[in-house]
C-alpha cells in the first residue's frame, strides 16, 4: 500500500512553496543586483510604472483574498469560482505576487530583481500550479473543469 502524506495535497502548502520560491528568488536577485549593479534604463517613468505594478498586484491580491473568503462550497457551481478576480485568472494571487516583485524590481531599476520575477513566475506556474489545479480537480470534479474551460489564464 502506498504512503500517502495527507498534508501533501494541501492546497494550502503548495502555494505556500509557490511563494517561498519567490521570497528566494527576490533575495537572490537583491544579493546579485547589489554585487553587480547593472541598471534596466536611467529614465525618470520607471518609479510611476513601477508603482503602478505594485498598486495592481497590492489590489489584485488582496481582492483575490476577500473573493476567496466568501466561497460557499456547498451547491458548487462555475459561477461560483468565477467570482472576483477569478473570473479572469484561476490564480490571481500568483499573478498579483508577480506583478509586486516585478513592479519593485522596475521601480528599485534593478534588472535582477526583473529577470528573477519572471523566471520565479514561470517556474511557479509549471510547478506549483499545475499540482495545485491536479488537487482541485480531484476535489471539486466537473465544475473545476468546467471552470478551467471558462476561465484560461
């Protein structure tokens, strides 16, 4: 019989890994853009588009969070998931994480901050989330699925 781990499909633990990944790759990019301070461009809109990213990410996520809260899980229906940001993204907190790591690198000008966000972002999206949307699959069975036909990023 196999050994299964009831804390491993945990959506839960999962995206909290999802965000270590990225706390660790935002210090890695700190550390290396500290020790090579290689600049993306010297032009005065990067502090406002920068900040523009971090007020985006700051709403998204928490929307995201207040959405999340209020799901009734009983009587599940596609309208349901599809509240909130969750009716344009099935991870808005992934995409509100990027956007503030990516809008601080573009504001701090910080070209490894930058090229980290994206990489930690991709890196998430393959692993993380793939495993996370596996787990709601098996838990909420055709409305998910049907909520991932619906709604594609």
């Amino acid at each position: 019989m196999e050994n299964i781990n009831p804390h491993k499909d945990k959506v839960h633990i999962i995206l909290a890994h999802s965000y270590s990944v990225y706390f660790l790759f935002f210090l890695t990019g700190v550390l290396l853009d500290i020790i090579f301070k290689i600049k993306i461009l010297n032009f005065y809109f990067l502090i406002p588009l920068g900040s523009a990213f971090i007020l985006l990410a700051s709403i998204l996520i928490l929307w995201a969070q207040k959405t999340s809260r209020n799901l009734k899980i009983e009587n599940l229906t596609v309208k349901s998931f599809s509240k909130g940001p969750y009716s344009i993204t099935r991870s808005p907190t992934h995409w509100g994480l990027f956007f503030l790591i990516f809008g601080f690198g573009i504001m701090a000008n910080a070209i490894f901050i930058v090229i980290f966000s994206i990489v930690a972002f991709i890196l998430t999206k393959i692993i993380y989330l793939k495993h996370e949307e596996e787990i709601l699959e098996k838990k909420y069975g055709a409305t998910y699925m049907e909520y991932k036909k619906e709604v594609k990023l």
